[in-house]
C-alpha cells in the first residue's frame, strides 16, 4: 500500500511518527529529536517579499505578525467630521489577526533597544492598542499592512476615547494638539510622552 500522509505527535517523553496508508491502515514508531531537525531542516522556507519599511515579521498560531516602521508625514485624519492636515511623528505599526498595535518613535527604530512613545492620537490605549470600532480591518499580513495603516489614519472617525496623556502640551485631549498642528509641516517632537517600553517587548 502506498503512503498517504503521516502525523507528527510530539510527548514530553517521546515524539512519534504515524504513517498513514491508502487502505487506512497505520504504523507508528518513535522517532528521535535528531532525525526530526534533520528533516525539518530540509524544508525550505522563506518571507517572500516583504513589505517597505519591514523591521520583523513572523508567524505564530496560524498568525502573520509584522511591525512596519512609518517615517514622519503628513496625515489627513478624521475627527467629529472634521479632517485635519496633520504632521505626525514617525511611528512603529503592528498587527497579528485583526489586532493593532502603534507607537511614535523619534527616529527609524535601529536597535531592539529603541525606546517607544505614546502615539499622539485618540482611540489608542495604553498599551498601544488600537480600538478598532466599526471599521472594517483586514487581518494583518504582509498584503495588508499598509491598507491597515492607512484605514486608521485616514479611514477611521477619530473621537475623545483614549485621548488623554497622550502629548505633553495638552495633556487633557489630543484633539487640542491636533487642532493646534492643524497645517503646520513638521511635528515637534518635544510633545511625545514615554512609553514604559522599547521595541525588543513587540518582538516577542
């Protein structure tokens, strides 16, 4: 009988390799630690192209996980039906599933040591999280970071959610620093306020 496919069942005590046949008969036997690196190994495997701006991808759990770095610029967000031209900091944006994660950074982030900033922005909460809503997110991958990225800026209706301690100088609502940097080109980076965390914590 030919083989049809095989399962892999890995024990704290024993790793085991089932071989399935045609006719649905089985045959297993163990199998050491060695010989399973060994074939593992000769699996290739690869990223493929990624996107602009990369700083670490992988997968886990069935899951894309992908950090882009995006240089400082100009957005047009939304806030109580009102869109601003709104210089903003670079930042570090990160999804897995349907779950997105941003920070400001005061430069390309060059070392896992990098220290991050809160976002000036509402609906992100402390922890850098971004509160969804109704818009419609894509589950993030290497295809869709930059769609993601851009929903949230630009395609999402900001509001006062999440919108305190978020800069320096109004530290009551984002939304008076937006309404402040209204048309201005460059954002100053003196009102970005710390975050208790550095690059190396998305990485894991």
């Amino acid at each position: 009988m030919k083989l049809d496919h095989v399962i892999l069942t890995i024990y704290p005590e024993a790793t085991l390799l089932e071989k399935v046949l045609t006719d649905g008969s089985r045959v297993t036997h163990p199998i050491s630690p060695a010989d399973l690196a060994g074939q593992l190994n000769r699996i290739p495997l690869s990223t493929g192209l990624l996107p602009h701006n990369t700083l670490f991808w992988r997968q886990a759990a069935g899951q894309e996980q992908i950090a882009i770095y995006v240089p400082p610029r100009l957005w047009q967000p939304i806030a109580y039906n009102r869109r601003y031209r709104l210089p903003m900091p670079g930042m570090v944006f990160l999804g897995q599933g349907r779950q997105y994660t941003v920070f400001a950074v005061k430069q390309k982030p060059k070392s896992p040591e990098m220290p991050l900033y809160h976002l000036p922005a509402p609906n992100v909460d402390g922890n850098g999280r971004i509160c969804l809503g109704q818009a419609p997110f894509p589950i993030a991958g290497r295809a869709t970071i930059y769609n993601a990225l851009k929903l949230f800026m630009e395609g999402s209706q900001f509001n006062h959610d999440n919108s305190r301690q978020r800069c320096v100088s109004f530290s009551d609502s984002t939304l008076e620093l937006w309404a402040n940097l209204d048309g201005q080109k460059r954002f100053p980076p003196d009102e970005l306020v710390p975050v208790r965390k550095r690059l190396k914590q998305l990485m894991t």
